[in-house]
C-alpha cells in the first residue's frame, strides 16, 4: 500500500483463503477457511516495518500479524500459532529462547526447470566444483553479492553470527543470534526475502529448496532451544550444580513424542524428503543424543549455561514460524505432562521403529491427519485446513511425470 495510506492507519484487509492458499496459486475447499471467506485485518508488528536497503526506490516491508476483524488472532496464521505457544510458556514463568542455523543454495540463473541448477560463474571466471566446502575463500567467487548481503542485514538490523560455506556445491550457511521465539521467526523470514532480492540484483538465484541438487547434501534450518525463567533468566534446563534438570529431560519427551506427528509440519514439501531420505547429516529420526549429528535431536556441546536442544529435523523450505511453534509446543507437552526420553544414543545406531519418522508427505499428512496432540496444540480449523492445503500440492506433484520416469520405465516391458 501507499506510504500515505499506511501512516494514516488505513486498514488493509485479505480475504481469509489466502492464509490456505497452496505453492502453486490454488485454494482448498471453502469449508476449510469459511465459506463466506470474509476478510481478515493485516495489523502490522511496529517493531518489524523496515525501509528496504536493496530498493532503487524507497520501499518498506512491514511484517503483520493476521487478526479476524473482531480483534483475536486468526486461527490460520502461522505467525499467530507462534504468539499462542509463546503465551503458553509465559503463562508458567518461563520464557523459550531459539536460534536458526539457514542453509541455501546461490545458483547461475535457471530458465528451464528441466535442467538441474548449476553454480553461478564466479569472480575468477569458473564455476564451483564442490571441493570449497568450509574454506576461508570460498565465497570470493562471490563477494559482490555477499557484501550487499551483509550491508543489507546491517541496516535491517539482523544480527548474524557465523556465515560459511557448507557441503554442498554452492552451498552456504548462516546462523542467527538466539533470542525470542517470534523475533528469530520475522528475521528468518525476513532473511530469506533480503537473499532471494539481493541475488536478483546480482544475477543470481538464491534457492532455499530442501534438497536441490541429486548427490549433494540438503539444506536444513536447524532449530536451538532453551528455556530461561521469567524475570531471573535463569536456563532451566540446568539445575545449580550444572547438572540437566527434569525439565530438560521432559522438554526431549515432549520433542520426541511430537515429532513424527509433526513432521509434515518441519518438511511442508514433496523435495522435504528427498533430504530426508539420503541423510547428509539430516536424519529423519526422533532419537536424541549428545553431540550426535546422526540424531534427529542433538544436544550440543556447551556449558550448562548454554544448554539447549537442537531440532535437526526442518529443512531450509520449513515455515519459520510454523516449524518453532511446533517444535516448542511438543516441548512444552513433554514439560506438562513430566514425558520421559529414550536413552540417549551414542555412535553408529540402528533408529527402532518407534522413533522413526515418516518418508513422504503423503505418509507424513496421514500421521498428522491422525494426531490428537497436533489438533488439541494447533486447534482443529487450523490442522486440517494445513493438509487439504498441502493435498493440493501433493495431488499436483501427482499429475506429473518426471524425466526419471521416463527414462527408466518406458523401455520395461
């Protein structure tokens, strides 16, 4: 909208559909957000309207929250599902506390979608071939992009704290600061927007798909997890003599007994699971460990200060908001209801079959649909309006034929 009509306090309103509206443009049925599909208010978060740096010519972003004209939040926001569990936390004294890990890939252009993606050319003339995973140079090729990167993150305000190169074949990783829940959700969002603007501007494609290259690791966004006490700020997860509380073993219960129910929620998409399926250190699994990377949900090594639960689970393509709802109201679930862990695991594992997780979002959607814990923590409007959403998307996947299909099928007699 107009700069003017925004200071005036005009109230922008969207239809509710938009909220279910699926990847490729469609909606689910209208039963799923009101068959009258009347507005909802746009209200914007004062704290997250920033002035984008990228822009010839001056633009703002601001980020809302989507609220039913009578005034609470919407049941289909994502954004307003994050707010709830918060509020939940509150509600006890306690406040969580997360950071994200973002993977992405920076590609050449890609005009035909037939075509795998390939590095972009860089400084010195060549494309990446794969052996510049964590050395100090291996984004030069690069360095146009990343300085307007890290400018554009300054004057937004978005403190980061390591950026590398990772596994893959022009792949690189960020990490955000930890802090509030709602607050690492907006720069993760809005994160991603700046990568994908600024490499435009480049001639580049930044792809934040899970899994956009065969033979080359995925790209994840890992989840840290703390809880502190209200007021003290105090991690609870560690008691005085640095030892892990009950709490910290009830919070791994509670990640554990959401995780294959919620997994449709981590990895939204069909790609989710071709990351999941060739593990490069994403494992699809709900076992915990210390320090294991083979572990759906690593405790990383650190003082007790520190202590804190990574979710290794979503996939760089996983709604921020979405992803740290879920991963901390399963969480908050194991807390209230005193969940007891597995024994942690250590080294090479086999994964038993109650912490397995599912391998397809057909096969991830059913266990949701099925998932009392997910309807009573995210309410039932919201629940199944999420996987007729995502059946659209999956039946569409459906009505293709890859050229895998082609390739090997067709000459089988």
């Amino acid at each position: 909208m107009t700069a003017e009509g925004f200071l005036e306090g005009r109230r922008l309103q969207m239809a509710r559909g938009v909220l279910l509206q699926c990847i490729m443009g469609g909606y689910p049925a209208a039963k799923f957000y009101g068959s009258d599909d009347g507005d909802l208010a746009l209200v914007a978060d004062p704290s997250m309207i920033h002035p984008l740096p990228w822009s010839d010519e001056p633009r703002a972003w601001a980020i809302c929250d989507a609220d039913e004209l009578t005034g609470e939040s919407s049941n289909l926001s994502t954004r307003g599902q994050l707010k709830k569990v918060i509020a939940r936390y509150a509600a006890l004294g306690l406040a969580p506390v997360v950071a994200t890990e973002l993977e992405f890939f920076v590609f050449a252009p890609n005009t035909d979608p037939n075509q795998p993606f390939r590095p972009p050319v860089g400084l010195d003339g060549r494309r990446e071939d794969g052996q510049s995973a964590f050395s100090v140079s291996s984004n030069n090729g690069l360095r146009p992009f990343f300085s307007e990167v890290y400018k554009c993150m300054a004057a937004l305000g978005l403190p980061r704290d390591t950026f590398m190169h990772e596994m893959g074949v022009s792949q690189f990783e960020i990490n955000l600061l930890h802090g509030d829940p709602l607050l690492l959700a907006d720069q993760t969002f809005l994160f991603k927007h700046l990568l994908k603007e600024v490499a435009l501007k480049h001639g580049l494609t930044v792809v934040c798909m899970a899994k956009p290259l065969a033979h080359t690791p995925g790209s994840s966004m890992h989840i840290h997890q703390s809880i502190v006490e209200i007021g003290s700020g105090k991690n609870v997860f560690s008691d005085e003599k640095g030892q892990p509380t009950a709490m910290f073993r009830h919070f791994i219960g509670g990640q554990q007994a959401g995780m294959a129910e919620f997994t449709a929620l981590f990895a939204p998409n069909v790609n989710s699971y071709q990351r999941l399926c060739h593990p490069f250190a994403s494992p699809n699994n709900a076992c915990w460990s210390h320090d294991n990377r083979a572990a759906g949900l690593r405790i990383p090594a650190s003082s007790p200060v520190a202590r804190r639960v990574e979710n290794r689970l979503p996939g760089a393509d996983a709604n921020p908001y979405l992803a740290i709802a879920a991963s901390l109201a399963a969480g908050l679930h194991g807390i209230e209801h005193e969940l007891e862990p597995t024994e942690a695991i250590q080294g090479e594992f086999e994964v038993p079959d109650n912490l397995s997780l599912p391998c397809t979002l057909h096969a991830a959607l059913e266990r949701l649909k099925r998932s009392q814990l997910a309807m009573e923590l995210f309410g039932k409007e919201f629940i199944e309006g999420y996987i007729a959403s995502k059946t659209l998307e999956l039946t569409s996947f459906f009505d293709e034929i890859t050229p895998w299909e082609r390739r090997v099928l067709a000459a089988q007699a």
